[in-house]
C-alpha cells in the first residue's frame, strides 16, 4: 500500500512541475516579449519596461528565470499585477473562500438529493420512478450551467421574482473579514449552488442506482430478505454501504468538475469568486494573475486528487492490487 | 481478486462453444478465428460472474473490463430503438445546418433590422427577433456551424492522436505506456475548461486556436478509453498465440487488436463530440473567443442581457443546444449499451 501510495506522489510531483513549466513557458516563449505579455496595454512605458526586465530578471537564461520563478512561487510570491498593481497570490486568497464554499454547498446539494432519489430508484428497478429519474437525469446532463443558469434566471428572478438575478451584495467586505455568503445573503447563493450542482446530481444518482441494483442481486441480500427485512431496511442498512464505494470516489474526482462549473456559474450570477477573476484577468489581459490562477488551481486540483486516492486506498484493500495493474 | 483472463483453457462450456460454432473448420486461419470467438465469447460468460461480485468498484470494473466481442456476435442483436433514429435526424439536421448555412435563403443573421424588434415568434421569423431586430432563426442556423466544426474536429484529433496513443500504449506497455500516461495524467491535471481558457487566452481568441485548446482537452478520453481496451485485448490468448506462430507485433496491432479497439472508440466519439461542444458553448458564453463569431453560446450570453424584453433571444439558441446535446449524450449511450451491455451505465 505504501508503494502504491509513494508511487501516486511522485506522479502527482512530476504533474504539478509539469504544470508549472507549463504556464512558466506559455507566458516566456509565446510570440513577442514576454514584458508585452506581462505588461499588456501599458507595455510602452519606458520605465515600467526596465522595471520588468529586473524584476523577472529578463537578461538571465531561460532556465535560471525558470528556477527563480519557481523559487518565488514556493515562497508564495507569485508576484504582482500590472494591471490592477495587486498582489497576484492575495487576490486569489481573497476570492478563494466563496468559490470554495459555493462548491461544498453544491456538493452537499447533489448528495442529499442523488442518494434517496438512487436508493427509491433501485426499491423497483424500471419502474416509473426509475424510468422519469433515468430521463430525467439525461437531461439534467446535457444542461450545462449556462443554459440552466440563465432559464433559471428567467423563472425565479424575472418571472416570480423570487431570488435576486445575481449575487451582488455587500456582504463580501464586512468588516473586512470573510463571512460566510451563505448565512448573509442565504438567496443569492441558493440559485448558483443548485445550477452547480445539477450536474453532479444527475451523474452521482445514476452511478450510485447503477452499484445499488447490483449489489441487491447478491446472496447476502435474499439472505436478509428472507429473515424477514422489508426492502427498505436492507436497502438503508444492507445495501447502501457496499454500493456506495464508486460514489466516494467520484465525490473526489468531482472537485474539478465542481471548479469548472463554478468558473461558470460565478460569472452567470456576478459572484466574486475565482472564476470571476479568472476571466476578468484574460479579457483584461492580465497575464500574470492568470498564470498564478493556473498554477494554484492545478496543485490544489491535484492536491485533493492525490488525498481521495490515498484515503480510498485505505479504506478499501481491495482496490491496492487493481490500482497497481491499471 | 478473481482474475477473468486467465483460466481458459479446455473447460467444458469452451469445447460445447466451439462445438456450435462449427465443427467443420477448414482452413487454419479460420480455425484460429472461430477460436477467438470461442474465447471472446467464454471470457464474456466468464467476465459477467466476475463482474456480479457486489463489491467491485470502477477501478475494479476499469481493471477487469473487456473489450465488445468480435463484431459478428455483436451486429446481430443491436437494437437502438426509434428514439436513437429521432436524435440522429436531429444531428443530420444540425450537420445539414452547419455545412449549407450560407446557401439557405435565411436573413443575413449579422444584419440588424430584417425585421420589427423584439417580434415574439412569427411564421417569417420562426423564433422571433430580439432587440435590435436581428432574425434569431437565421443566427441560430448560422451558429450550427461554430458548434459542428469543434464537434467533428474533436472527434478526428481525439480518435486519430489520442486513440492511436492509447492503442499503441497498452499493446506495446513498457516505457511507452508510463509517458502516455503521463501524457495524459498532466493533461487531465487542469479541469478541462480551464486548461481551454487558458490556451485560448494565451495563444489569442482566434477560431483557430478554440479549436486547438478544445482538441487538446479531447485527447485524454480517447486514450484512457484506448489504452484499456487495447491493454485487455493483448493479454488475449490468440495474441500470444499469433507472436508464437511468427507473426510482426505491429502486423497484430494493426490487423487484429485495432479493429477491437474501434468499436468502444466509435461508441464513445458520440459522448465525446458532446463534451467539446459543451466545452465550446462554454467558451463562447464567457466571451472567450473569436468576438465576430456567432455560436450558440455566445447568442445565450448575449440575450441574458434582455431576458425581460426578449426572452426567446435566449431561449432559441438554448432550446436547440439542450436537444443538440441530448442527442449526442443519447446517441453514444445507446452505441456503447449496444455494443456492451456492462458499459451502459452512463
């Protein structure tokens, strides 16, 4: 196990130096200076030219301004926007809590819905509620955030006016702290969770009725149906916890789809979070804080991958060998 | 864990297989075919006991999966259904749509002022016009166009590098599987949207280069999907029985395990079309890309911004996207439960 594990990290060092050449070399060997690219519209000052040149160190080689680079971002210092003149890893920090909080609400939306609708759905296999749920969900899966956000939109904002068209409230600032957006303003981010979690809803309720039907073929189970069980019972105390391993691993594997949707329905509501800095930073051409964005996401992203992978290693011995083939 | 390849030697129910198939092989090339029938057919039996073990996960399944069953066993019970012929229609409309947009005799969808603004649905304007009385049937029609190119070239890009890697990975395995793995581990690093957002901001919001950074997403799939399959099938017993007899590794990659590996792949271009359209609607709602270029997502950013006055300028462009994107996800569900039962989960 400890193999398996030790050979998962040194994959997941060798993708985030990968990742980080990568956005390294996207920013120093596209056409052009790389002091237009980092200092987009204002590139024609003079003053500020030099100022690049020293401070990214634009007269050493290729490879040493790589390493210092990198030294400064493992110090944190993923330096400062010309742009906005913010300091690149502060701005982040400061729009991370909402996105993060956005995800885990959404998160814990798609989980409380997708597994009773799963575990009703395997009661009787085929049956109606089956079948509208199986509908039902193949919908939901071809409705990205921005078809669902927008109709949303038009129901509960323009329509019936029931929650607010987009999340901007003042809650983001106060006191100069974080607080919680959601016991705030609870309605302005109950609609962007639920357009995020539509999504995963439909894939973890598909998956989980998947394994649930299966499993309810085995012996052990007639053997409880036959003691007497009702279905519901076997279903909650006997069922449930072996067919649910390939959900707990989705649940991890969704952080990045999670992200995704949230870069999404972040700009559909105008919520501050990451993705609304994301893409202000490329239309405003603010290279650095997009390369900073980058290299964070993807440590993060795979950060938490490794974890659910070392976790889920321990919990299940039986996945160490098939883990090891694959 | 219970192994589903090995163990396939004479057991009774290969010998009654064999027995059916025909008793009266002629040639040795046919003999070796009907064989591998035989085989595929008894790792089928075998591999569904295996696969009803309760406690398998995915990696499990991801392990243990098998490729389809040569294709003759296969072609002779497909049933799709009516409603996999209705959403092929619908494609062959949108890929109609995207190819003769130009010629139909449509408003020019740039031009303002074709008709009254803010028009509900007419018989001269099916789907209305919105604010500034551009027609929303002809933008809709022309915005095909945008949605089939991505499609089409995500499916040829992800079939012809990342399926040819993933095939080549798992037949050869050795050093060549660890650097496509690696390829795609690195790929599959970033949440697929961003790493489009962010080769589209870099490299310019050119057509071109959306259509780069979504088939450079569209690789990673396609070689996983390849590279499994190709793995389980090199592990056959006909394989090694053909390096045995003297046959070229590549005469077997080509001849006999690429074949195998291009049905999964065409059952999964369908699901994977869907995913680079999505990633592209996306794109354009959040204003990254060509600025001129009209697309479905780029027509639902623009109407959100009237949905009161004019709410079918968003609607329109979303209606079609949602079915356009049901088609396909059903399309390639139907393909891949035809073609291997276990598969049709998702």
């Amino acid at each position: 196990m400890l193999r398996y594990i030790g050979w998962r990290f040194v994959r997941m060092v060798s993708v985030v130096f990968a990742v980080t050449l990568f956005s390294f070399f996207l920013l120093n060997l596209l056409p052009g200076s790389p002091i237009n690219t980092i200092l987009g519209p204002g590139a024609g000052d003079a003053a500020a030219r030099r100022l690049v040149t020293l401070q990214y160190g634009l007269n050493h080689p290729i490879w040493d301004r790589y390493l210092i680079w990198l030294g400064h971002a493992l110090q944190g210092n993923l330096g400062e926007s010309y742009v906005s003149s913010q300091n690149v890893a502060s701005a982040i920090f400061e729009h991370l809590p909402l996105t993060i909080e956005l995800m885990i609400i959404a998160e814990v939306i798609s989980l409380g819905i997708a597994v009773p609708t799963a575990m009703f759905c395997s009661l009787k296999p085929g049956g109606w509620f089956d079948k509208m749920v199986s509908r039902s969900t193949l919908a939901l899966l071809a409705l990205p955030a921005f078809v669902l956000g927008p109709f949303m939109i038009f129901i509960f904002a323009v329509k019936f006016h029931i929650f607010p068209a987009s999340g901007e409230t003042t809650w983001f600032t106060l006191g100069g702290g974080y607080s919680p957006a959601i016991v705030a303003t609870p309605q302005s981010l109950l609609m962007p969770s639920l357009v995020l979690a539509a999504g995963q809803l439909a894939l973890f309720a598909r998956v989980l009725r998947g394994d649930l039907i299966t499993t309810l073929k085995s012996d052990f189970i007639l053997m409880a149906r036959s003691k007497g069980f009702s279905r519901w019972y076997i279903l909650r105390h006997h069922a449930l916890r072996p067919s649910s391993f390939t959900l707990v691993s989705l649940v991890g594997l969704s952080v990045g789809g999670l992200l995704a949707g949230a870069l999404i329905v972040e700009n559909i509501f105008a919520l501050p979070g990451i993705g609304t800095l994301f893409i202000a930073s490329i239309l405003k051409r603010d290279y650095l804080m997009v390369q900073g964005l980058v290299v964070l996401v993807a440590s993060g992203f795979v950060t938490v991958n490794f974890l659910t992978d070392a976790f889920y290693t321990v919990l299940d011995p039986r996945i160490r060998r098939a883990r090891l083939i694959g | 864990m219970p192994d589903s390849s090995a163990d396939t030697t004479t057991t009774p129910s290969r010998r009654r297989l064999r027995r059916e198939l025909d008793p009266s092989v002629t040639s040795r090339a046919e003999e070796g075919m009907r064989a591998a029938l035989a085989d595929a057919a008894e790792a089928r039996l075998a591999a569904d006991e295996v696969l009803a073990d309760p406690g398998l996960t995915a990696a499990h399944r991801d392990a243990l999966s098998l490729p389809a069953a040569p294709m003759e066993s296969q072609f002779t019970r497909l049933k799709l259904g009516p409603a996999f012929w209705i959403a092929i229609s619908w494609m062959g409309l949108v890929i109609f749509a995207a190819i003769f947009c130009n010629l139909l005799p449509l408003p020019n969808p740039n031009m303002p002022n074709v008709g009254p603004p803010l028009q509900a649905p007419t018989l001269a304007h099916l789907f209305g016009t919105d604010q500034i009385g551009d027609d929303l049937f002809s933008q809709v029609v022309t915005g095909a166009r945008a949605t089939m190119i991505i499609g089409v070239s995500s499916v040829i890009v992800g079939v012809g590098i990342g399926g040819l890697m993933g095939v080549i990975a798992g037949f050869y395995r050795g050093i060549v599987d660890v650097i496509v793995v690696w390829i795609t581990d690195v790929l599959l690093t970033l949440p697929g949207l961003i790493l489009a957002l962010t080769l589209v901001a870099f490299l310019g919001p050119s057509l071109q280069n959306v259509i780069i950074a979504i088939d450079v997403l569209s690789i990673p799939a396609y070689a996983r999907i390849a590279r499994a399959t190709s793995l389980a099938i090199s592990q056959r017993d006909w394989v090694t029985t053909a390096l045995s007899l003297g046959a070229k590794p590549r005469r077997i990659l080509f001849r006999d395990v690429l074949p195998l590996v291009a049905l999964p792949i065409a059952s999964f271009t369908a699901i994977g079309a869907s995913v680079a359209i999505l990633a592209q609607g996306a794109l354009a709602y959040l204003g990254i890309g060509p600025p001129n270029l009209l697309s479905w997502g780029s027509m639902i950013a623009a109407g959100q911004q009237e949905l009161q006055q004019a709410p079918q300028a968003t609607f329109a462009p979303m209606i079609v996207f949602f079915i356009t994107v049901m088609a396909l996800n059903y399309i390639g569900q139907r393909a891949s439960g035809a073609l291997d039962p276990r598969a049709g989960l998702l």
